[in-house]
C-alpha cells in the first residue's frame, strides 16, 4: 500500500452540539479526500474523554499536546480505519466510491 498522510480537520458535531466523529484530511501522492470518521472508531474510554475536553473549553484541541497515551489511542484506531479507507477509496473502483459517513 502506498503511504498516505492525514491530518485531523476538528470535530463532527450533531445538532445538539455531540460529539459524533472527525472531519479528517487525507493525501498521497495523487488523491486528496476529506473523509467524516465516525466517533465509534475509538473506544469508549478516549471518546469520553474527548467529548468532555469540548465541553469545558472553547479553545480548540491540539491532539499533538494530550498526553501520549490519549494521542495513541486516537492515532493507532484512527491509522487502522484510514487504511482500510485509503485502500478502499484512493485505489479501489473509483467509479464507485465508497462514502466513509454510510
């Protein structure tokens, strides 16, 4: 698989202000995507705590300032789901795409 980088864009909300995935930014070599990754990609436990991070600070939240052990679990399930995105997306049939947000 060729590399790709990704770059996460901020939160999806819903209508009642929760938190319900990331807008993230995808590349490589010759795709550009942004994809809406669905909040269940993570466990429950960083969800939580992302979802309590918005709603006490109106600042936004840089991923590479959270301890480490909070940005793996956001990077490591996140790295996994945009493989299989990217495979899917950036070199499968894209005559039919295959829309992340489904």
């Amino acid at each position: 698989m060729s590399k790709y980088v990704y770059q996460i864009q901020g939160a999806l909300e819903n209508a009642a202000g929760e938190l319900k995935g990331l807008r993230v930014l995808v590349c490589d070599v010759n795709n550009f995507d942004s994809v809406d990754v669905p909040l269940e990609v993570l466990d429950n436990e960083t969800a939580r705590f992302l979802r309590f991070r918005l709603k006490v600070s109106t600042t936004p939240i840089r991923i590479q300032a959270l301890p480490n052990a909070i940005q793996n679990n956001i990077r490591v399930p996140l790295g996994k789901w945009l493989d299989r995105w990217v495979l899917d997306n950036f070199y499968g049939n894209s005559s039919d795409r295959k829309s992340a947000d489904a």
